[in-house]
C-alpha cells in the first residue's frame, strides 16, 4: 500500500503525526537514539537543536527519506512505513526544505505546479492548461498577502521571504495535513522573517499541524504552541508554551549546566 495502513480508519483525536522512540543508524553511527513526539490539527510544534542534534536526520525519516531502524511513525493513530518521499505525500505529510526545491530561472506558476500540472485536451493533444495555473498561483498568493502581478515573472525575482511562502502554499494547495518546515527563517531579514512567520499562523489557523525546526528560540517562540529539544540524537523533553519561558528554552537547547559552567569561566560573559 502506500506505506499506510490505509484499511484502517484514523482514530478520532489521534495526532495527526506522532514519533514513538524512533531510533535511526547509519552504519555504525547513531543519528537518531530514541526521538518521540506528537503535532495536533492547528498546533505549530517547534523542534530545537544546535547542529548535530539530529533535526536532519528525523526531517529526512518524517518526510519518507530514511526507514528508522526501530521505533513507530503513526499518522492519525494508523501505523506508518514510508519507502519514499511519495508515500510521505500521499498521506499528507509535506516538507519544505532549506533549498526550497525551486528553480530560480522558471516562472513562479511553473514552480508552484512543479509535477503537478494541471492539463487541458485529451490523448495526444493534452497540454499544460497554463491559464487556470496562473489563476490559481495568482489567487493563492494574494490569499496570504503577496501581490504577484505577473505569476509568469521568475521565481528568483521574489525575495527570500516570498519564495518561502510559495513554497508553502504549494504544500498547502495539494492537500497537505502535516507541514515541515526546515529552517524557513535562516537565512532572511526582519521583515521577511516577519512575513513566513504570520503566514505559518495562517497555516496553523487552517488546522494543518505544523513543524518548525529552528535553531532560533525566538522565532519558535513566536509563533510555537509546544516546543521539543533535541540533543545528540535524542529528545530532551517536550515542553508547553504556558510551562517555559523564552530564557529556559534557549538554556535548553544551548547546553543547559554545561552552558553555565562555560560562562562563570569567562566571568558570565555568555
């Protein structure tokens, strides 16, 4: 099947994502040693961690990547085995990268439509029905508040921040339940921050369930109902917006005592 259990109907009230102890090896490295959590309809869960916390590497097993090598993926309470990232998609679990999959030299309703074509005509004279992609590309994007005068423009010509909201309304027109996001505000300046920031509260408003991974605690505390710290692989702890202060969260994700110890050495200057 499609990697899912299909058969079986979703459990009402279940996540619409949940990790139990997934643990991921390559080799002889572990890059994942026993990560679970969960994301709700309409919650934004942040997921922390410096480099080499093992964000990639459960991105890349969520999305259909990588098999783990133990532990359970459920979507809506029914069992997941994701072979691809097609299976990933069909069951409504989409991902937005850093490199957000674009080609900067073709249009924006080219990019928008990428695989996805819609067609007009039939047997050898089916074609790219060009017109109703650029209404729709057009009426999406000024949906979240981007005036896309000429959706034949290039993609390259939209700034960052633009870009990363094509992206995502690309995800959110084909159906997708769960959203990914791999770092959307890394590289982007403040008002563009500003920009995919409202818009994942627009996402969330929809009763998508969405996951932001970041290494930037105020920019998950923005807009996160739930936070999830990992470390070396391993999950941390999950934590409530209402149970930790911004303070706290970073001080977690940074290295906790070990952080502490390093600024009382350099006389608190950390």
């Amino acid at each position: 099947m499609g990697r899912l259990e299909s058969f079986s109907p979703a459990v009402p009230g279940a996540p619409l994502i949940e990790v139990r102890d997934v643990v991921k090896h390559f080799g002889p490295v572990i890059a994942l040693g026993g990560v679970s959590m969960k994301v709700h309809a309409g919650e934004v869960l942040c997921l922390l961690g410096d480099n080499g916390a093992g964000k990639s590497t459960l991105i890349g097993t969520l999305s259909g990547v990588h098999r783990p090598t133990r532990g359970e993926l459920l979507i809506e309470g029914r069992p997941a085995d994701f072979r691809s990232p097609r299976d990933a998609l069909d069951a409504g679990i989409a991902t937005v990268f850093q490199d957000l999959a674009m080609i900067p030299l073709m249009s924006v309703t080219r990019n928008f439509f990428m695989g996805r074509e819609p067609v007009k005509g039939w047997g050898p004279l089916r074609r790219f029905d060009l017109a109703t992609a650029d209404r729709i590309t057009h009426d999406e994007m000024q949906r979240i508040g981007i005036d896309v005068r000429d959706p034949q423009q290039a993609v390259g010509t939209l700034s960052g921040g633009e870009r990363q909201c094509v992206a995502i309304a690309r995800a959110v027109h084909f159906g997708a339940k769960v959203l990914i996001l791999d770092e959307p505000t890394s590289a982007l300046g403040v008002a563009q921050t500003s920009m995919v920031l409202k818009y994942i509260h627009q996402v969330r408003a929809r009763g998508l369930g969405v996951i932001f991974i970041t290494h930037n605690v105020r920019h998950a505390y923005a807009v996160g109902d739930r936070f999830t710290v990992l470390n070396r692989g391993r999950t941390l702890g999950t934590h409530a917006k209402h149970e930790i202060a911004m303070d706290e969260l970073q001080n977690l994700m940074a290295g906790g005592k070990e952080l502490q110890g390093v600024s009382a050495e350099l006389g608190g200057t950390i």
